[in-house]
C-alpha cells in the first residue's frame, strides 16, 4: 500500500497536511470513489495517528468529497451522471453571475492576472505523455488558476469560495474520466479564446463561452466510455 509518510511538527499541521494529501488522492482517483476508509488502514497509508486523520475526513464530508454513514464509517463520495449533471448546472448558474460581477468590476490588474494565468495554461502540458494520457498534476492546479483569475473581480468572497470548490468536484470527474477522453478536444484555444472575449467582447459573450466551455467538458465525460452510475 501507497504511504505518503507525512509527519508535520504539530497535531494542527498534520491534520492539514493529511487533508491536502487525502483530498488530492479522491480527486485524482488514487481513492477511488465509494471506496471505504477504514481509520487503521487509511493511518498505515499515511503514516499518521488516527486523530489526524478523523479530523481531516470530517473536514472533507463537509465538502462533499467523504460520506460518513452511522455504524459504517467513511467512504469516499460516490460519483454519477446524475450528480455530473447537477454539478455542471449549478456552475453554469453561479458562474455566470460571478463572471458577470467580475466583469462589472475589472480593473487592470484583473486583465493582467488573467492573461498571466492563460499564458502559464498554455504552456503547461495537459499530459505528460501527448498520445497517451498520463497525469500531470500541475495542469489541474494551473487550470484552476485560470478559472479562478476569471472571475477574480467578484466582489463576493462566498460566491468564489463556492466556485472554487464546485472546480475541485469538477476536476475529480475529469481525473477518472481523462484516460478514456483524452485528447478530444483544443482546450488551449477554448481558454484562449475566453480571455480574449472577456477582455474584449461583450459580458454576454463571455459568459455564454464559458458555459458552453462546462457544458463540454460534461458531455465528453459522459460519453467517455467512464462507468458512472445513474
């Protein structure tokens, strides 16, 4: 079995740390979903204690990405179309009043960070193999980047702080699904082309661009050949 062996000096960053490392690991797939997270075995994993890891999975069922269910302990949070669908309307939703907002608000330095977080996107490799997918964590972390430079002018920190973890539950869907989608489509060009429309088109268009952008990337999950339950 995996161990990340992760010993931080105090019970305060041990428990972060082990909730960054188990948290990355549903959304790579590493645990995979509806998974049961036994405490003794998830501690030998990560060569922690168990309260560590008891805090860090309740922080995580508070995000959804852990299911606690009384006299059966934790599992890792089940995924389906259902629940694909679901994410990707309420995105769609909020996101398009927060980019609206953001583009209420712009100011320089929002264009600046913008075109700064497209241009370090495109020049990192959505894979580390072209052919063949095989994972490049950084691409997750600097396509998160891009989305939240996007609507970075928002002017409320809930409606970010929402989207950003409605990102990460995206982002789990892709991880499982990526090795069966990948390449199908130009996502360089789809990003490129939505700085340049919510820098210099109208709100309207951007928004719309950026909705079709989500609703893509559902219906190639979908159509992946990946096993989600109704």
């Amino acid at each position: 079995m995996l161990s990340h062996n992760i010993k931080p000096p105090s019970s305060s960053s041990r428990t972060s740390e082990v909730y960054k490392v188990l948290r990355q690991d549903i959304l790579s797939g590493r645990l995979s979903p509806a998974a049961k997270l036994l405490i003794d075995e998830v501690s030998q994993r990560y060569g922690v204690t168990s309260t560590p890891i008891r805090e860090a999975l309740t922080q995580l069922v508070t995000e959804g990405f852990v299911q606690k269910i009384d006299q059966k302990g934790f599992f890792v949070a089940q995924v389906s179309r259902r629940e694909l669908i679901e994410l990707t309307n309420t995105r769609c939703w909020v996101e398009s009043i927060a980019l609206r907002e953001a583009l209420a608000n712009r100011t320089p330095q929002w264009e600046e960070q913008l075109i700064l977080a497209g241009h370090r996107l495109s020049r990192t490799n959505r894979s580390a193999d072209p052919d063949v997918f095989q994972e490049d964590a950084s691409w997750e972390d600097t396509h998160k980047q891009f989305h939240m430079a996007l609507i970075a002018a928002c002017p409320s920190r809930w409606m970010l702080e929402f989207c950003a973890l409605m990102t990460d539950h995206a982002a789990r869907y892709r991880y499982l699904s990526m090795s069966l989608a990948y390449p199908a489509r130009d996502v360089t060009n789809e990003h490129k082309a939505l700085t340049d429309a919510a820098i210099d088109g109208p709100p309207v268009r951007a928004i719309e661009m950026l909705m079709e952008h989500y609703r893509t990337t559902a219906d190639i999950i979908v159509g992946s050949n990946l096993d989600l339950p109704d």
